[in-house]
C-alpha cells in the first residue's frame, strides 16, 4: 500500500522537520543580511527542479511586498551562460545537496557575483563551503529518493530569510504556525488519498493553482512525472483555464490545488468541459498563500503515490534514477533533487 511507502513516511516527518528547520534558524539571519546589504539590487534565486520550485516560491512571494527586486531562474541558464547578472545583483543558490552540477559550474565558472547565499541541506558540500551566507535546512530523513522534507525545509528557509529582509512580521508568525498547519495537512491528505476511489494512471495531466500556488502546480506536476510516471504541465490557474486545457480529453487528469482565488473553480469547469477528470488537491488554503507549497505537498504526494502503485511502479526508487543522478550532480548524495 502507498502509505506504507518510505515516501509516505518521510511525508508523515514533514511538521517535524519544517519545525527542526525553524527551531534552528540556523544561517537565516546571515544570508538575510547577505541578501539585503546597501549594495543589492536584485537577488537572483537559482535551483533545478525542486529548488527551482523554492526560487519560484520565493519569488512569486516578492511580488506583493517591499523589498529587493527577486528574479528565479533554473540554474541551466546560469551555466549555460543564458543569464547576463547586472550591478548589484546578488545570487540565491538553492540546492538541498549542495552539489547540483549547474549551480556548481556557475559558480566555478565566476559568472556569478561573489559572495552569494544559499539555501541547502547539506553542510559541508561544494555550494554550502563557498558561500559568504547559508541558511541550513534540517532534513531528518529521506527514505524514497524523491523529495519531501527537503522541499518543505527549502521554502522555508527561503522564505524565512526573506520575512527577515522585508521585516514582514505576517509571514513570520505563518511561518511559526507552518508545523501545525502541516500536521493537519498530512492528516487530511492521509484520509483524502485513500478516498480516490477509481481515479486511474492517466496518459497526462495538468495541475493549476492560482497566485503564489503556482510554485504548488508546478511541484505537483513534477511529482506525478517522477513518481507516478505521469507526463505533466504545472501552470497558473488562469494558463489552466486556456492554453493548459487544448489538448484535455476524457481520459486526462486535471490536478486543482486551490488557495481560495476565483480562477481555480473556472480552470476546473473548464478543464472539466473538456473531458478531463477534475481532482481538488487539498491543503493550500491552510495557511498563508505563500505557504502553499508546502501545504500542498502532502496531498500531491498522496496522489503521486496513489497512482504510481496502481501503475506497479515503486514509489520509493523510480527507474529514471540512476540516470537523474548521472547527468544532475556533482557528487553522490541522497538528498533530493537539486
């Protein structure tokens, strides 16, 4: 059964993690200082995969709010030479192993400006040993090679950084009520997951939210392509309520995370009028929107994992790893993606 996965159990340790994450605090205040000196401009935040997600997070969260100008970038482009840093710029590596082959030969390479933060997992690794600021995240354990605790911990040391640049005390006191809010959360995804009743692997899929749940779909999508092996587009849900839904037919699965915004309901009807199966992922609207993905994690996880077993795939170790790890990473390590 799913929740007997190694998957499911390092889901169950989400609270506890995110409050070890919280509870230490460690480097926060250093890499918030980093990030916010006199001479910064922009911080450009840069991950692969999850931690791209946690860099998107991160800025969809500084859209509303003052402070520096936040841009997210997938770390390729870093080292790919795509990305051109400005005066003033100031680099955000997220990489919970510390080893991401991007992130690292962007940095070798001096492309980008000196010091930098990071958000990471893992101390002592490549990214963590050159950066003038870290905020650590506690990952108490990682039993499937997909990420759970390392996502949650990512968003929010990132975000908690970010609170204590802007002095934004209402997603501090979210942040504090985050552990509670995700008990409830993996609770209710526990029920919700074995409720799916006859929901089946689908040939693809899309998943929406809305606003700062934007960073939750694209999460959920990479979850149901590398658990469960379903092709996915994580898109907004306005994206999800026009150009996500041209090819959607009966035997698709449209994935909502809502967060309470009136565009979410028009992308299910509309998905739904095309034929596809419409599934409401709950938890975003269990905290701050900004939160949201990591509240949603439980419950896109739960789905992920539904489907992969009804697929006679192993959640725990899916077949694509081997090669992920092959072209993604500069060392070995079990830390998650990124």
């Amino acid at each position: 059964m799913w929740r007997d996965t190694g998957l499911w159990a390092d889901v169950r340790e989400l609270p506890e993690s995110v409050a070890a994450t919280l509870d230490a605090a460690d480097g926060f205040a250093e890499a918030a200082a980093l990030l916010s000196g006199p001479d910064v401009r922009r911080i450009v935040a840069s991950g692969n995969g999850a931690a791209y997600y946690v860099a998107h997070a991160l800025w969809l969260a500084s859209a509303t709010a003052a402070g520096p100008e936040v841009v997210a970038v997938p770390s390729g482009l870093l080292s790919g030479g795509w990305f051109r840093f400005r005066p003033g710029d100031r680099l955000l590596a997220v990489s919970s192993s510390g080893e991401f082959r991007d992130l690292v030969e962007a940095l070798e390479a001096g492309s980008a400006p000196a010091p930098y933060a990071a958000v990471t997992a893992t101390a002592g690794s490549t990214i963590e040993r050159g950066a003038g600021a870290r905020a650590l995240q506690r990952v108490l354990h990682q039993r499937a090679v997909t990420h759970t605790q390392a996502l949650a911990g990512g968003v929010v040391a990132a975000l908690a950084v970010w609170a204590r640049i802007t002095g934004d005390a209402g997603l501090a006191d979210a942040l504090a009520a985050l552990p509670d809010a995700l008990e409830a959360a993996v609770a209710e995804a526990e029920g919700w997951g074995a409720g799916l009743g006859d929901v089946q692997p689908p040939p693809a899929a899309v998943a929406f939210s809305a606003g700062p749940g934007w960073a939750a779909a694209l999460e959920a999508a990479l979850l149901l392509k590398e658990v469960a092996g379903v092709p996915t587009e994580g898109v907004d849900a306005r994206e999800g309520a026009t150009s996500a839904m041209y090819a959607l037919g009966e035997a698709h699965l449209a994935v909502s995370l809502p967060i309470g915004d009136p565009a979410e309901a028009e992308a299910e009807r509309v998905c739904a009028e095309a034929g596809a199966r419409v599934v409401r992922c709950p938890g975003g609207a269990r905290a701050d929107p900004r939160l949201a993905l990591a509240t949603t994690l439980p419950s896109a996880t739960a789905l992920a994992a539904v489907l992969a077993e009804r697929a006679g795939l192993d959640a725990d170790r899916p077949a694509w790893v081997d090669a992920y790890y092959r072209t993604a990473r500069r060392a070995s390590t079990s830390t998650g993606d990124g």
